[in-house]
C-alpha cells in the first residue's frame, strides 16, 4: 500500500484524518460555501464549450 491511494487511505483512518474529513463535511454543508462551489464548477464546465454555443457570449 504505497502508493497514492493507500497513503491517502491510511491519513483518512488517522485522528488527524478523520478530522479533517469532519471540517470538510461541515463547510460543504454552509449555504455559501455551496454557492461559492457552484459558481466555480460552472465557470471550469463552461470552457469546453465552443464560442458558438448557446447563452455563451463570443470570445
């Protein structure tokens, strides 16, 4: 178990992991960090468009 995945799963386990999991889990939950979330998905989603595509202004 030395790789990537393994490593990551042993911090996961660990008291320092679990902890961190825990913050985690309870700043996705807050409305405004959500919206903060979404708006930058949409904007990673929106460059594989092509210029001509609907309700996306030209480049």
């Amino acid at each position: 178990m030395a790789g990537l995945l393994g490593k990551v799963a042993v911090f996961a386990r660990s008291p320092q992991g679990r902890a961190a999991i825990a913050k985690a889990r309870t700043a996705a939950s807050d409305p405004r960090n959500r919206a903060k979330l979404d708006g930058i998905v949409g904007k990673v989603k929106g460059r594989g468009r092509h210029p001509g595509a609907p309700g996306e202004p030209p480049r």
